[in-house]
C-alpha cells in the first residue's frame, strides 16, 4: 500500500489556475470543475480565493503564464525595472543575450541606488522564470558577425542605399546632425587619470558632469544654439543672468531624456516654420532620441545602430575639437593663475557654459566640411576649402601650453593633452530615466537636483551695472590701442559691444525722461 506520506504535492502554472477559475465562471458546477481538474474542493477554494492576485499578475505581465509560484524578486524594483525595458527591446525585435540582461541590470541596478546587487546568472535564472522569457543561445561565431560583419554590411548598405534617398531632396545647407557629449566641466589636468573611463552614472561627479547637445549643418555654415543640461536648475551663478549664449536645464542626474530632447526638437521645429523652411535631421537611436512628436518641417534620419562611430559626423571630429578648444581654455586660465601666484578656484556652471559656448562658435567651418565627408555624406570635392589644414587642429602652441601646466601642476609623465580632452568621452549622456520613473514611486527624476555644497561655498557674483560695463569697453579699448598688429575684427567687435551698451543705456535714460515727465502733469 503505497504511504500517503510520500505523494508528491502538485503545483499549478498560473495558466492553470486561471482555467480553473475561468470554468467555474462559465457556470459549471464546482465539484464537476474540481473532478475535472483532479483537484480537492479546498484546493478549489483557494484559486477562487486568490483569483484577484492572478488576474492582477497576468494584467500586469510581471510573471509569465507558465509560473507556479508568485513569490516577488528580492529586488522587486530592478526585476521591474529590467522587465520594462526587456518589453521595449523586445517589441523593436532586438536580439537579447543573457549577458546582456545582466549587464543591463547591473546598470538600472545603479540607478536605483543599489551598490550589492549581483546579476549572476543564477538571478538571471530566476528572472526568466519569473516573466515566461525564452533566451536563445548566440555562439561566439555569431556574436563575431553581429559585431564586424553586419556592422561593416550596415555601412555599406547604408552608404549604397538609405543615405542617398534620405538627401536626395536637401541641399548641405538643409541637413543637420545632432548630437550629445559629457563634459566634466571642474577637470583639472592633474586629475586626468582618475577621470579617464568614468560612465559617471550618480554619486558625487554627478554634481561635476553637464551634458551638451549640439547640431549642425553638413555645409558648415549653421551651427545651432547649444543645449546644456546641469544637475542644479538655480545654480547661485546664474542669479540675476537673463541671457546665455545656449539654452540651459536640469535634471538630478544632468542626462539627456526624452523630454528635453523632444522640448529641443519642437522648438528647431517651430523656428524652421517661422521661416518657412524644411531640414533634415540625422541622429542616433539613443534612449532619449526612441520617442519623437510630431514634427512638420523636420524630417528625422537614425543612424544605423552600433554604426555611430563611422556615420555620425559630430562624433568623427567636430565634438572633439569642441573639447580640444574647451580645454586650451582652461589652460589659458590655470596658466594664468600661476603666473599670478593665486590660487586655483574651482570653475562654475556659468563659466563653463560660457566657455563651452565659446568653444562651439569657434569651430571651424573646414573642420565640420571634413568631418561630414569622412561619415561619407558629402562628396569630397564638395567643398573648396584646405581640408588638411583644418586636420591640424590643434596647433602647436596648444601642446606647448599644456607642457608648460603639466609641469607647473605636477601632471604624470604618461598622461597628454589629448588624455585631457577625452577624459570624459566615455559618459553616459542619456539613459532609461523613463523607466526607473515608472519604477519608483514618488521620485521623479526628470526634475533638478539641488543646489550642491561646492556651488554654495562659491561667492556670489556683485551685479555688473551698465555704466561699469562701458567704462570697461573704454578700459580694454585702451588696452588694445598699446598693443601691436591688433586685427581689425577686434576692433570691430569691441564696437558691436560698444553700441549695444550705449544704445541700452540712452533708451533707459529716454524712458526715464518721459516718465518723469507724465508724472510731472
């Protein structure tokens, strides 16, 4: 007689269970439904009991059918997390690994705040059992095509076909490229190796790090306005400023999202149809740029995935030479600051968007011409200018410039300028921040961070009044009449300055005057 002490208990899939309830729904009777499902009335009771938590588990996907168990993941925010954008890639038919599940969660795991959080594969496991998910196998063979060969046959095809219909109707001057970079504004020379490959992804160099898009024409003759994301939304620096020469935002982790990409879009949109004109924009598929609106006098392009680093004009140079310019910038101040004998202060958020800025305008037309001809979009006899000349940038003064710092400031042997300009290539500039807002519950992290400690302990800067603005034009107008073969487009521009100031001031005077003159009546 066999022991009923040693019968094996079954467990039901979730599918299961729901069928049960579903027949009991369809009016037959409860002990018919149980008999037919080999089931005891009690056991019956339960799935009728439980049916809220079924129904609510198979609305919300968060197992899949086949479960028979509904216990949560220990971290219940990063398997929520991971799901979620598991569902995007799936829905675009994205081929998913199992190592790149984990690599993925390691990512969002950071974002949430968790620094213990394993992905092994023992997770992984338990992750695909608890969401029904199937992972084919990709051997290193294919994993090699995937990664060279379709890559290159991307380029190719892309080059042969795609590119050339998506120009065919616009001129150089009418197709753009849109791009983002992170910027580790506070970097110093002497902290380029600890810089060096930091993703930057939370935590204290959040509060050190802006994210810059930029964009441009493949002519190079329109650079647009530049959009800078910070982490703090009111840095003390920029109280009582008005003007910028770029757009400035904010978000707690200073990245590019959806929302202000798609912000950044409506408003290029908007003044293309001010002006009754029409563009075409090429940009990559990043997290932030998957979600457009509506747009009547844009038409956007995506670069073929994993191909960036070949196709995308902006990543083959002019970025580069944004920083190169930047940098040498910074130098210049250092440099300064020795030679002063003064001490080095830190650099704040208005100094480095006006820097940045700077930077952006002094890119040279040639520079973006050769940039948008090696991603092989512009014929190379388009352009009439000296392209290797504009390869040579930067000059020589400016690695005898950073020899000069590097030995005042003690910068390792192994470490060079251009360590120094790409010390922050490697920083996220966008990331799933719409998932993890539908992850957790009351943050929302598309808003500003606070003010940071460094930020507050800087001084606040004395407002600048009209009248000491002109007498400084005066000042540096004498200055420059001392000095020797000062180019005539200085004097030009100190000109421009000049007649802006006394235009502004002899209108609030005039203003002034007829005020005091109605109120005199």
């Amino acid at each position: 007689m066999a022991n009923k002490g040693n019968k094996k208990r079954r467990q039901f899939s979730l599918e299961e269970k729901m069928k049960v309830v579903e027949a009991v729904d369809s009016g037959k009777r409860k002990g018919e439904v149980a008999k037919e499902f080999g089931i005891t009335p009690s056991t019956l009771s339960t799935f009728l009991k439980d049916r809220t938590k079924f129904e609510k588990k198979v609305r919300e996907a968060s197992v899949g059918p086949q479960r028979k168990r509904m216990r949560s993941a220990l971290y219940d925010d990063i398997d929520k997390a991971v799901f979620a954008w598991f569902q995007e890639i799936h829905a675009k038919n994205i081929l998913v690994t199992g190592s790149v599940i984990r690599k993925k969660a390691l990512n969002l795991a950071n974002m949430l705040g968790y620094d213990n959080f394993q992905a092994s594969v023992g997770w992984l496991n338990r992750f695909r059992d608890r969401h029904g998910i199937a992972l084919k196998a990709v051997c290193r063979e294919d994993t090699d095509r995937l990664m060279n060969g379709l890559g290159i046959d991307k380029v190719n095809e892309w080059h042969a076909g795609e590119i050339i219909k998506l120009i065919a109707d616009y001129s150089p001057d009418d197709i753009f490229n849109a791009d983002e970079t992170g910027v580790f504004f506070q970097l110093l020379p002497q902290h380029t190796l600890a810089a060096k490959g930091d993703h930057c992804r939370g935590g204290k160099k959040a509060k050190q790090r802006l994210t810059a898009l930029f964009c441009c024409n493949a002519s190079g003759t329109e650079k647009m306005r530049p959009l800078i994301v910070g982490r703090s939304a009111s840095p003390r620096c920029l109280k009582n400023i008005h003007s910028l020469p770029c757009d400035y935002r904010a978000n707690q982790w200073a990245w590019m999202t959806r929302d202000l990409f798609n912000e950044w879009l409506m408003q290029v949109d908007a003044r293309m149809k001010r002006a009754e004109h029409r563009i075409l924009l090429l940009i990559d598929n990043c997290s932030a740029h998957n979600m457009l609106p509506h747009l009547e006098r844009i038409q956007v392009g995506y670069l073929p995935s994993n191909c960036t680093a070949v196709l995308q004009p902006l990543n083959l140079g002019i970025i580069h030479t944004m920083k190169v310019l930047y940098r040498s910038h910074l130098l210049k101040q250092i440099l300064l600051k020795l030679s002063n004998r003064e001490d080095q202060e830190e650099v704040d958020i208005k100094q480095a968007i006006d820097m940045i800025a700077a930077a952006w305008w002094s890119v040279k037309p040639s520079t973006v011409v050769k940039c948008w001809q090696k991603a092989g979009i512009l014929p190379m006899e388009f352009a009439e200018c000296d392209i290797e000349s504009a390869a040579s940038e930067p000059d020589t003064a400016i690695e005898k410039l950073w020899h000069t710092v590097a030995i005042a400031t003690c910068v390792p042997n192994e470490v060079n300028f251009q360590d120094f300009v790409t010390a922050d290539d490697d920083l996220i500039i966008s990331q799933d921040t719409n998932i993890i807002q539908g992850v957790v519950a009351g943050e929302n992290t598309s808003e500003a961070g606070s003010e940071d400690e460094w930020e507050v302990s800087l001084p606040e800067q004395p407002k600048v009044t009209v009248t000491e603005a002109i007498s400084s034009v005066q000042k540096l107008r004498q200055f420059l009449s001392t000095c020797v073969d000062v180019p005539d487009a200085i004097f030009g521009q100190l000109n421009g300055i000049d007649e802006y100031l006394m235009k502004r001031v002899t209108q609030t005077l005039v203003d002034s005057k007829i005020t005091d003159f109605l109120q005199t009546k």
